[in-house]
C-alpha cells in the first residue's frame, strides 16, 4: 500500500493549495482528484472576486493556473473516488482511504478533505423526471442548448444570481424565481440583474409547484406564497441555484459535522480527529469563495505540517 505524510481529498482550489503548502513544506504528499481539477472552479462561467483579475478570469482558466502551478512540484496525483476513510487507533497512526473503482487502499500519518460541496435538487415534482431535459445545475456546462429560447433559474444565492447572468447573455429570457423579495446574493449582481428588465423578469416571492412537459419539459408552474396565485411560465430549461450540499457522506462517523454534514472545525482547519483537517466548502463556514477555499488549504496544511513535526518528533 502506497503510504504519505499528507493525503489530500478533493482537487479544487482547497485541496490544490493545501498540496502546494505539503509539498513545499517538505512533506511526501498526494492528491486524490474525482474529476479534472478545479471542482466547482470549472463550473463557474467568470470569476469576478478572486484577487488580481480586475476585468475576471474563465473559472477554467484559473483552475488550469493552480493545477499548472502544482505540477512544478512532486506531489503524487492520484485519479478516482474515496469511499471511506478509516482513522488510526491512536493519535499518529494511520489514516487509511479506499477507492471505489477497485478497493486499493492509500495511507497517510495526516489526511485534508477538500471534498467540496454539490448543488442540492430543489425536491419539485418533475425535477427527476426532466433532469437532463430540461432541468440542469450546470449553466456553463448546459446553457449553449437554449440559446434563443426562453429558461428559469431558480434560488436568490450569488450561484443563481450570476448564473442567470450568464443565461442572459446566451439565452433570449431568463425569469429568475425566488421564495422571497429580498436576495441572498451580492449587491453588485442584484443590481446587475435590475438594470436588465427585459433580459430577466424577476419572479419573486414565488415557488415553483410543479415541472411539466413531455419528452423535454416545457413549463414550470409557480405560485405565489403570499396570494396563493399561480402561474404558469413556458421555459425549455430550469436552472437550479437553491443551495450546496457538502460531500463529506464518505467519512467516519466519530467526525464532528453539522446537521447538513458540513465538517466542522477550528480556525486552524483542524477537526475533532487529531490528523484530520477539512478545508474549503466541506467546511462548516460562513464565507464559500474561491478566495475563502485557498485560505483554509493553506491554513489546513501549515497546521498539518506543525501536527505531522510533532508526530515525527
Ligand atoms: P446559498 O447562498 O445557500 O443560496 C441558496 C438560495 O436558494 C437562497 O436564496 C435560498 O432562499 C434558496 N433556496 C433554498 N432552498 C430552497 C427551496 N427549497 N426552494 C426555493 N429556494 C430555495 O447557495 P448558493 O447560491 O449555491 O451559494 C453557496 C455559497 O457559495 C454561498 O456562500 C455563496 O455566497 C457562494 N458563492 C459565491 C459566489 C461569488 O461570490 N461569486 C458565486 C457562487 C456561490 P433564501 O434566501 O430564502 O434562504
């Protein structure tokens, strides 16, 4: 079994940063990456509040920056899906974690779950029915099918709120439902958004009852939660923005989340579990920036690299 000082779960820009500080910290480290890395970074059409880009960067672009920038230093990638992790006996034993596709094992003295978070279903009838057709959680990967044609977004976070910015410039209409009058999200893109009546008809204080459709679906039926009123709105895509549920499922039961399951931790990124730290949106957390997961991975892995000089003596 291959064995590090430092295993690295998640390839975003959490785990990337966390395996530069490792790496460069002198310990043996490796990174298990799912997807291409870059997680929710490659999703995410433009990116406006990362520091140093004043006119924005391509979310693909600067997930390329951090991986390109890891590949200067030896740090084993390792490619496929952790399952479970296993915790030491005892405080400097070793973590062991399983991969899916074929059960080979991976030990570390110290483990970083940068696993990140996906977009929760909204839990409308026809959601399941129309994924896939209609329905989305991806307007990079999905939106260049609508152009010309009429969509919806759904939630009042900054993902629905710059995502059905993204639509407009694509599609001909978005109408953008939300449960209540006020938004989650930025002022600078709720003020974007207003200054574009005809691009996106704001549906507040609205939720959607149903999906409909044939084959692809074709309408969602919305009502409104003070009057009871509804609607019914002709849109070939939905788009829905209602929130992130972390990916953290895998993990042992003695480790301290919240109800959602995000990871909870210290300021120094460290868990309940001596060994373990969680950076990024796994993270029970206020803030969930690119800026915000690129801090916890550097402070996850200054306090894994003072844990592991500890352990080695
Ligand atoms: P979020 O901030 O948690 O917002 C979720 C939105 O969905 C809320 O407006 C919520 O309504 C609504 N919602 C939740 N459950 C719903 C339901 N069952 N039906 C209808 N609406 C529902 O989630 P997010 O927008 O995905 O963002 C996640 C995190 O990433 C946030 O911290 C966000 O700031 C960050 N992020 C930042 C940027 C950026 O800075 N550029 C971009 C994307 C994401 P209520 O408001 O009524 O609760």
């Amino acid at each position: 079994m291959k064995s590090f000082d430092a295993l690295i779960l998640g390839a975003g820009p959490a785990g990337l940063t966390a395996a530069l500080y490792l790496v460069r910290g002198g310990m043996s480290t490796a990174l298990v990456e799912k997807g291409a890395p870059g997680g929710q970074v490659l999703s995410t059409a433009e990116i406006e509040n990362y520091p140093g880009f004043p006119k924005g960067i391509k979310g693909w672009e600067l997930a390329d920056m951090f991986s390109a920038h890891l590949d200067e230093y030896p740090v084993e990638r390792l490619r496929g899906e952790i399952v479970s992790l296993e915790i030491p006996a005892q405080e400097g034993g070793w973590f062991e974690a399983r991969f899916a596709e074929d059960g080979e094992s991976v030990r570390a003295r110290s483990v970083i779950v940068c696993t990140g978070a996906h977009h929760r279903a909204l839990g409308a009838p026809g959601e399941d029915r129309f994924t896939g057709r209609g329905v989305s959680y991806c307007a990079v990967c999905d939106g260049n099918f609508y152009r010309g044609k009429n969509v919806a977004v759904v939630g009042g976070g900054n993902s629905a709120l710059e995502e059905a910015l993204y639509l407009a410039r694509i599609v001909d209409k978005v109408y953008l439902i939300h449960r209540r009058e006020g938004f989650r999200g930025s002022k600078v893109y709720v003020d974007k958004i207003a200054a574009m009546p005809d691009k996106i008809e704001l549906v507040t204080s609205h939720v959607i009852d149903e999906i409909r459709g044939g084959e692809n679906m074709d309408a969602i039926a919305v009502r409104h939660v003070g009057s009871g009123k509804t609607r019914v709105i002709p849109v070939e895509g939905l788009f829905i923005y209602v929130g992130m549920q972390p990916l953290s499922g895998f993990l042992p039961a003695a480790l301290d989340m919240d109800a959602q399951g995000f990871v909870r931790t210290d300021a120094e990124m460290r868990t309940n579990l001596p060994g373990l730290f969680a950076a990024g949106d796994v993270r029970a957390k206020l803030c969930r920036q690119v800026s915000s997961a690129v801090g916890d991975g550097a402070t996850a892995a200054t306090a894994a690299l003072s844990y592991l000089e500890r352990m080695n003596g």
